[in-house]
C-alpha cells in the first residue's frame, strides 16, 4: 500500500503528504528551484521508494485506485 508522496534526490528520499510539500521543503533546506535530477514518486508501508509507474501498479494491486486508471499518478489520486 502506497502510505507516501516521496521525492529521491541524490540518493536521499525525502517523503511528505504531497509532492509539492517536499519541494518547498527542500527550498527551505537550501536546494535550488527547481530541484535538479530528482525523481518523484511514492513510499510504500515497507518504506520502499517507487516510481509513479510502478506506483501505479501496486495503487491498483492494493485497491488504491481502480484497475482502468491510465493517467500518471499523483497524490490527488490516493489521498
């Protein structure tokens, strides 16, 4: 079950409600805007990082969103 917004920068993981959360959050630690190479996606109750497409398909394993979900998947969608 995906329970995390998460962003991965630089290898770190950086996790909050919502995608735009981490950013801001990261502009107050000192990043620049906009954060370069980072990757947005989800934590899972394990604590492992996924993509938005991998994201997706555990959504749809875990009942999060419904099997005919195509677009990208985004906190809005889950929560």
């Amino acid at each position: 079950m995906i329970v995390a917004s998460a962003i991965k920068h630089k290898g770190i993981v950086f996790t909050g409600f919502r995608h735009p959360d981490i950013i801001q959050y990261l502009i107050k630690l000192g990043y620049e805007k906009p954060i370069p190479n980072h990757e947005q996606g989800f934590i899972d109750e394990d604590g492992w990082f996924m993509d938005r497409e991998t994201a997706l398909v555990r959504a749809k394993i875990c009942d999060q969103v419904s099997e005919d979900f195509t677009r990208v998947l985004t906190s809005e969608d889950l929560w």
